[in-house]
C-alpha cells in the first residue's frame, strides 16, 4: 500500500487563498440572487424585478472590487482556483438567462392576447381597430 505525501504546495491548492474569500462571497452572493430570481420566475412567482435588479448591480459591484483588489495581491495559479466556482455560476447565469427569455415570451403571448381582445372590443365589425389605425378603413 502506497501512501501519497502532498507538499506544501500540493495542500495548499485545496485551501482558499485569504484573499479570495471576499470574491468567493461575492460569488455566492450573486448566485443566490441568480438562484431566486430562476426560481421565482420558473413558479410563476412574483417577482420583484427592480430589487432583484438592484441585487445583481450591487453583487456585481462587489464582485468587480473584490477581483480587483484579488488580481493586485494573489498569483495566477491561485487566481485559476475559482474557475470551477466561476463556471458553476455561468452555469446558473444561463438557467437564469433562459427563465428570463420564458418569461419575457409569456409576457408578449399575453401582451399580443389582450391587444387582439382590445381591438375586437373596439371594431364595429367592418374594420379591424388596426386597419383603421394605418388608413385603410376610411
């Protein structure tokens, strides 16, 4: 049986930087406002699209500052660490982008339905409220 002594640099690899950390939080940060938001609009929920808005711009932010100051004080190798953490929140910006363009198609479906009842509300029978809107009923 053979057993595998890991140097220090070895070891090191499977602990977070310190330096990290606060872009590490930013991360879960954003992903659970990105998590929310998916969920809310996948259950039909209510969403609060100005707070959840203001919750990505203010995750974004602290994530912007926390690489920044990152980049000034770790190496390139540490620096490679995050990008499962980073590929896990792509994964979840993508759900999110998704949910986001159901949601958006739902609301033109509904948008278009409303407007076609409108118009019928509206017509006398002989033209349609669009076609007396662009000329041709007069």
């Amino acid at each position: 049986m053979e057993i595998e002594i890991m140097t220090n640099d070895q070891n090191r690899s499977n602990v977070p930087e310190p330096a990290l950390e606060p872009v590490l939080f930013a991360i879960r940060r954003l992903e659970d406002v990105v998590e929310r938001e998916t969920r809310l609009l996948l259950e039909g929920q209510l969403v609060d699209l100005a707070n959840i808005n203001a919750n990505k711009s203010r995750g974004l932010r602290d994530f912007n500052k926390a690489m920044g100051k990152a980049v000034k004080t770790v190496d390139t190798r540490a620096l490679k660490t995050l990008q499962p953490v980073l590929d896990s929140l792509r994964q979840k910006l993508d759900r999110n982008c998704d949910a986001i363009k159901l949601h958006l198609r739902a609301v033109t479906e509904l948008a278009g339905i409303i407007r076609d009842a409108l118009e019928t509300q509206e017509a006398d029978g002989t033209y349609t409220a669009s076609q007396v809107r662009n000329g041709l009923g007069a």
